[in-house]
C-alpha cells in the first residue's frame, strides 16, 4: 500500500468526519434533551445545501456568507416547525416512536418539495475557488473541501462553546440531565426544547452545506445522510458534543481508509457491519458522559 | 358476541376468497395482493413491534431472505409452479433461523438503539446479498414463470397470499389471548418488572422474534413468485422495513386490528394517490398524512376511537 495514498485518504477521512459531526451533532441533541428522533434532520441539512447552491448560482454569493443568512433563516423556520407539529406530540405515550412518525412524513415532504424546486438530478457546490487546490508535498487538498471542513469546526465549537458558556445553554444541559428538577430552578422546558431544536435544524443547515462543498448531492440524499446521522450519533452517545465530534472523526476515518484500501461495493457493508457489532457490545456509545 | 364476530369475519374471508372467481380486472387482483401482503408484514412485525414494544426497523430483510431462499430453492431443484408455492415454506423458515441467530444478541438492546440495529443488519443483509454472484449479485434472479394465462396465475397467487394473510392472522389472534401476548405485553410496559415477577423475558422475546420473521419470509417468497424477477434493491428496500412500523404504528401497535387498518388505508391511499396526482405532489400529500395523523391520533387509530368510544 501506498504511503502517500493512505495519508491522503486517512486526512479526507478527517475531513468528511468532522463535517458528519456538525451534521450529526444537533440530531443527537434533540434526542438526548428532547426525546425527538428528529429523521427529517438530514432533509433539513439538505435544504440548507440547496439554498446556499442557489444563492450562488443566482447571485454568485459564496456558500460560506450566504450560510450567515441561512443559517438564522433556518432557524427561525425551525421555531415555527417546533411550535406547530413538535410541541403538540410531546404529551404522547411514546414521544421518540410518534416524533419519528411525524417527522418521516416531514422528510418526505420536504424530499418532494426539493424535487419540485430544484428537480431530481445531483448538483455540484462550484464556488469560485472550487478548482483550486492546496498541494503540500505529494498530498493535494481541494479549497472547497478545506472550507467545508472549516465550517464544521466552527460549527462544533460554537455550539460546543453555547452549550458550556451561556445561560440558555446550561439550561438546555439542566434539562438533559434533570428535567423536573430543571423546571423547579425556573427552566421552561417548552422554550428550552424550541431553543435546541431551531439551534439542531440549523446545524444540520450549516452541515449541510459544508458536505455540499465536499461531495454532490441530491433530493434523495438526505435518506443515507440520515444513516450516517444514526451511525454517528450511536457511536458518540446521544446527547453528548465531543461524544458525537470524535465518533465523527473515527466514521470519517473508518469511511476514509476503507474506501482506500477495500473494493467500492464493500465500502458501506464495513461501515454498517461494524456498527451493528458496536451496538452490540456497547450500546450507550464510546464515551459516557452526556451534553 | 364472540360468535358473530368469529362469523363475522368467516363470511369476510369467504368473499375476499370469492373475489377472482368475479373475473376482475388484473389490476384488482394485483392491488388486493399487496394488500394482503402489508396486512400479513405489519401484522408479524406486531408481535415484537407492538406487544413487546421492540421496534424492529429491518424487518424488510426477512421478507427478502425469504424471497432470495424461495427463488433460490425453485432454481436448484427445478421446482413446478405447485411445488415452489410450498418452497417459500422453507424459505420462511430460513428467515425465522436468521431471526434466531441475530436475535439473541441484538434483543439485548433496548429502546432506539434495537430499532438502529435493526436498521443496520437490514443493510448488511442487502449489501451482503449484492455482493454474492451465487444469489445473482447485482443482476437479481429471474424465476420461471408459472405456464398458464396471465389472470389465473394472478388469481392462483391471490388465493394463497389471502390465505397466508389468514393464518397470520389466526396467530397474530392467538397470540394476542396468549400467556406469550401477555408476557410480551409485561415487557412493553417495563422489562424489569417482569423480569422480576419470573417471565422468562429473554426467551419469550426471541419467540416472538422468530415468529414475526416467519412469516413475512413466506410473504416475500410469494412477493418473488409474483414478480418472478427479484433484486435486492427492490426486496431490502429499506422503506418497505420504514413502510413496515409506520403501518403498525398508525394503525396501533400492540393491538390486533391496528395493523391491519394500518396497512389497509395506507396502501389503498398511496396507491389512490399515485394514480390521481403528480408523483411528487402525491408524496406531499402522502407526508402531510402521517403529521396529521400523529398529531391528533399520537397513540394511533384504534387508541383514538377506542378513547372516542369509552368516554
């Protein structure tokens, strides 16, 4: 095996892993506070991609400024998501299995609306640095897959950062950990679960975007998106940041190198074998400790 | 009133048996078949689903286990029409082994993580099967087609899936007035609790396990027969597994008739909005479906009605 071929796909590895992580880290949020299996999650990150495409094919605005504005679009259309279909199954008997129900029929929805707007065939992100290339020795990074990953690093410690640093935060924590006794201290739950739901629609955007930049993308995509979403999350412990950022990197890493080194058509079979062992034999994730 | 229920649906079956002899069109034949096919799926999927509240989101693997062993027994044998209708037998219970061995360790996971883990061996399973020549890999295996005119071996097909529709049934009844239902049910409501009060939980789950595969391994080999062609991407499609739970589910899990309301009306809707709409806007409609339903029946159909009713 090539040295030089392994480094080059162990740092793509890197790369698409930590973009994974922005992706996966709000889905694991609203599971660990909320109890929502949130499946339209990807299709969200997906929307995002799309708007960022258009903005800079209409309008040449590059994905990254166009994010600033999309980003806060999201999440504002995510509060008013919370308020109108989250909020009232909350009171339901089993709140994960009627949260995944509803929210599949979301994901469809929105699957189909972005085949209407934008029609079923893959688009490429093409900023115009999207030819350029950083080549350090023998190894060759494209600009648009460094930005993507810069994206997702600002992204995980951002929110990383809100969860430890400001009120809002800690209460989203408060509620994770203790729910009543959070509500004893002042916390209202119902705000707090909007706040962490608009905060993980609109990292999915921002996720979405920066995967985008890293590799094409479709209406459907959102479908093995969302696998990933699940394989990450499981792997990081659900509701858990840095849980969820280091199993990013270890999928990304495992994705990277066996692309590398084994036939294409088992890529995926390594990938989902080796979950399904992993949940077998540790079923709460890697790392212990919760948000 | 159990007698005129039990009735009741003697002269329901009789009819539906009564059907072909009408001479409809095909197309009837064809619906009713899929029907009959999603009614057995999410009423097996029930057993563990429902009662014991496992939610198992890869349950399409078994229907097309059951579809690759039937098509794959009538190859290797050379078998009549007759003789590989009675191959998905077997074949069921290949997907019932499978179910044995991948259920004791996963049945140790509880909650979400069962359903991921489900979801993932459905997708190991597919891959697994693309990737070996001796199961016809990425081209899918074409079968021999039965050697009569087109309406009586569609209404032939119809008769035995309606029958098979029967017997699940039956035993998705028995089960139900089990002392397996009941323990099954004790699991649901909270594992440790019966646990304590002596259900052997662990090998009660792994029978319900088996039988809920079961089933659904001879509804695809029936499935693969219809078709006579099968690829796995059309029997692991993981939106048949998705298809599966939201049908139990929105019907109303854990009871006997929620699924099969559940696949009735979800399969007479799809297939009325895909023939009356654009593709597309039939999907919105068809999204927008499920939120209203969880919204104002969180706990499925037959718990809303049943509130409705009691008071």
């Amino acid at each position: 095996m090539d040295a030089v071929l392994l480094t080059q796909s162990l740092i793509s590895g890197i790369m698409m892993g930590m973009v994974y992580a922005l992706l996966s880290v709000g889905f694991s949020l609203t599971w660990g506070v909320m109890h929502v299996i949130h499946i339209s999650h990807a299709a969200f990150g997906l929307l995002g991609a799309y708007v960022a495409y258009s903005l800079l094919e209409y309008f040449g605005v590059d994905p990254i400024v166009s994010a600033a504005v999309s980003v806060p679009l999201l999440f504002l259309l995510a509060c008013g998501v919370y308020q109108l279909l989250i909020k009232p199954i909350t009171k339901a008997k089993e709140v994960i299995v009627a949260s995944m129900i509803l929210t599949f029929g979301l994901a469809i929805i929105l699957e189909n609306v972005m085949v209407l707007i934008w029609k079923a065939d893959p688009r490429i992100m093409t900023p115009t640095y999207s030819s350029g290339a950083l080549i350090v020795g023998p190894l060759y990074f494209q600009y648009p897959h460094l930005v993507g990953f810069g994206l997702s690093i600002v992204g995980i410690t951002a929110i990383y950062l809100f969860l430890q640093k400001t009120y809002t935060g800690m209460a989203v924590r408060a509620a994770w950990q203790q729910p009543e006794a959070a509500q004893l201290y002042g916390v209202n739950l119902y705000r707090i679960s909007m706040i962490t739901f608009a905060l993980a629609v609109s990292t999915a955007g921002a996720g979405g975007i920066s995967l985008a930049l890293l590799n094409s993308f479709e209406p459907h995509s959102h479908n093995l998106w969302l696998i990933y979403l699940f394989l990450v999350v499981i792997v990081g412990g659900v509701g858990n940041v840095v849980g969820t950022a280091l199993a990013g990197l270890i999928i990304g890493v495992i994705t990277g190198l066996s692309m590398a080194l084994l036939p294409f058509q088992w890529v995926n079979l390594v990938t989902f074998g080796l979950l399904m062992v992993f949940l077998i034999f540790r079923p709460h994730g890697l790392f212990k400790q919760g948000v | 009133m159990e007698k005129y229920r039990l009735t009741a649906m003697a002269i329901l079956i009789a009819m539906l048996a009564a059907f072909p002899f009408l001479e409809p069109q095909v197309y009837y034949l064809s619906f009713m078949f899929s029907v009959f096919m999603y009614v057995i799926l999410a009423s097996s999927w029930n057993f563990i689903g429902g009662y014991a509240g496992y939610l198992s989101f890869g349950h399409a693997a078994f229907f097309g286990i059951g579809a690759f062993a039937t098509a794959k027994i009538a190859a290797v044998f050379d078998l009549s029409p007759v003789l590989t209708i009675l191959a998905t037998i077997p074949a069921g219970a290949i997907a019932a082994l499978v179910a044995l061995i991948i259920g004791y360790p996963c049945l140790k996971i509880r909650g979400p993580y069962f359903a991921v883990v489900t979801l993932c061996f459905a997708f190991v399973v597919d891959l697994a099967v693309k990737n070996i020549e001796f199961l016809g890999g990425a081209e899918g295996i074409w079968m021999k087609i039965m050697d009569v005119p087109e309406k009586l071996s569609r209404s032939i097909m119809y008769e035995v899936m309606l029958l098979l529709m029967v017997v699940t049934l039956g035993v998705a009844w028995w089960l139900g007035r089990s002392r397996l239902g009941a323990g099954l049910r004790a699991i649901r409501s909270d594992e440790e609790v019966a646990e304590t009060m002596g259900i052997p939980t662990a090998k009660i789950k792994i029978q319900a396990f088996i039988l809920s595969a079961f089933f659904p391994g001879i509804a695809g080999g029936l499935f693969a027969y219809y078709l006579t062609y099968i690829h796995a991407d059309v029997v692991f499609n993981i939106s048949i597994s998705i298809l599966i739970v939201l049908m139990a589910m929105f019907g109303g899990g854990g009871t006997w008739l929620g699924p099969i309301i559940g696949a009735v009306i979800l399969t007479v809707v799809n297939e009325g909005l895909s023939t009356f709409a654009q593709a597309e806007i039939a999907r919105i409609i068809y999204g927008a479906l499920f939120i209203v339903v969880t919204i104002f029946m969180p706990n499925g159909i037959i718990d809303f009605f049943r509130k409705k009713g009691g008071g």
